[in-house]
C-alpha cells in the first residue's frame, strides 16, 4: 500500500491513474464496519483508495476532537490486509489551507436531528467531503448507512454540484450483540459495549416512539433523539461520556 500524506505528491499520482477508483473517506481508527466498505470497493473498483482524516471542522467539542481515538499504525496494518492500494492521510493544515473560511453549507436536512443537536457538524463534514472527493476524483465512493443523515446529504450535494462521482450505500456492521461498529465505541468498557447494543435491540423491538424513549430511558441512557424520517427509526443517545447514533429501517411502516 501507498502511503501519501502530501497533496502535492497525491494529485501527481492521480494524473497518472486511469483504472476505475473506488473510494471510502475515514477519521480512521478503523474497524470491521471501515473494512466492510473497503471489501466491497475493492470487488467493485480495480483501485481503492481510503483517506484517514480526523476533521476539525464537524466536531462541535474542542475536547471531543481531541478525545477522538488515533491510531494510524493500527489503521495501517489493517489496511494493507485489505489490500488498499493506496492510504491518503492529509494534514489539516494542507485540507483547509483558507483555514475553513469557505463552507459547504445545506439548510434543510442538515437543521434536523443531528443537525439540530450538533450545530455546525454537516457543514464541516460537507466541506471536507466535498474537498476529498474532488481530490480524489473516484468513480465510486462508498458511506455507511450508520451515518444515515450523513448519507443522505452527500447524496444531495453530489447531486446539487454535478459531482462525477456514484455513492455507494453501505449496510451497517455490527457486533455480535447488535451494536453498531464505531470508532468512538472504543472508549466504552466491555460492560459499557453490552449496555450501548440494548439501542439496537429497542429501536427494533418497540411499537411507537414513546415506548422506545420510555425504554431508553429505563435503561440509563441519556436520549437526545428518536425519530422516524426517510423510512427509518433513527436515534441519538449518550452512555455516560459517550454519544452513540443508530438507525434501523422500518420495513412496510408508513412514516
Ligand atoms: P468514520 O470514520 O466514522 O467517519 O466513518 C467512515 C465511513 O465508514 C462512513 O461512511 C461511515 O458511515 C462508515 N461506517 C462507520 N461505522 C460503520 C459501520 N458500523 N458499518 C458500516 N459503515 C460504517
């Protein structure tokens, strides 16, 4: 695998790549539900490329930005078992060289749910999307259906900026006790683990909404939201220090 820091020297490589590229932009500290998208660009694409760049500008915390866990060898490693060919790990320095003085900036999707409790976060996740993916020009680019409001607006501003880019939706990975796989889960202890997977379990077993905030709360989480959009049960909680999204689809319910 090729490990490319500069974007001077990335965008000299790319000139020189004519094959078909599948893309999966990251903040890294990777885990099965990273590498899952990895697997299905490198069935679908001749060159994968992944970028590990954990982005100032969408966390609305100073400390949560600073908590957020690194670990690039890790991340290396896994990647070369993947068979990534190519690891793009920019600086920040080089990513906002206007230091975030011109913003993406969506105004309806983004002003609900997440958007509503992390002011800020889209516009910083757009822009960065939007700069990583016209540096990396990719055919296929491949996002989470973790992240599913993330999900919906890139597609909307691919859409809105005639980018030449397909977006790959990908179905969430999960451990073995239903909890979604997430950078952040690794400042949760294996009590902890067990306890944040009983989100999964509600958003699925609950009748109404009611109930599942009721049971939510039962449990000990902290809600910040449970909504039903898109065709989908989505919800945003806090266990203890940590903030824990999810989302299920709702199969045949009107919404
Ligand atoms: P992140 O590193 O959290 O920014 O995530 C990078 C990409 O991986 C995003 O498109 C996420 O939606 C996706 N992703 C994160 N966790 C999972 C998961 N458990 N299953 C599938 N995709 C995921």
């Amino acid at each position: 695998m090729n490990i490319v820091t500069s974007l001077q020297e990335w965008r000299k490589i790319r000139k020189n790549l004519d094959k078909m590229i599948g893309f999966i932009p990251t903040m890294g500290h990777l885990h099965e539900g990273h590498l899952s998208l990895c697997e299905r660009a490198k069935r679908e694409t001749d060159i994968t490329v992944v970028s590990i760049f954990v982005n100032p500008a969408q966390f609305n915390e100073t400390q949560d930005f600073e908590r957020y866990p690194r670990d690039l060898e890790a991340d290396r490693r896994l990647l070369e078992q993947a068979k990534v060919d190519f690891l793009l790990a920019p600086s920040a320095h080089e990513i906002y060289p206007d230091q975030y003085q011109i913003q993406i900036m969506e105004t309806e999707l983004s002003q609900v749910l997440e958007g509503k409790f992390r002011p800020g976060h889209f516009n910083g996740m757009l822009t960065v999307v939007l700069k990583l993916l016209n540096l990396v020009q990719a055919d296929l680019a491949y996002f989470g259906e973790k992240d599913y409001q993330q999900l919906l607006l890139i597609e909307k501003m691919v859409k809105a900026f005639f980018l030449d880019v397909q977006i790959v939706a990908c179905q969430t990975v999960r451990d073995q006790h239903g909890l979604a796989l997430s950078s952040r889960n690794a400042r949760l202890n294996a009590e902890q683990k067990i306890k944040a997977a009983s989100l999964h379990t509600v958003l699925k077993t609950t009748s109404d909404l009611k109930q599942a905030i009721d049971a939510l709360n039962q449990i000990g989480f902290k809600v910040d939201y449970v909504e039903e959009k898109w065709q989908r049960r989505l919800a945003a909680v806090w266990l203890d220090e940590v903030r824990l999204i999810d989302n299920i689809l709702l199969d045949k319910k009107e919404v």
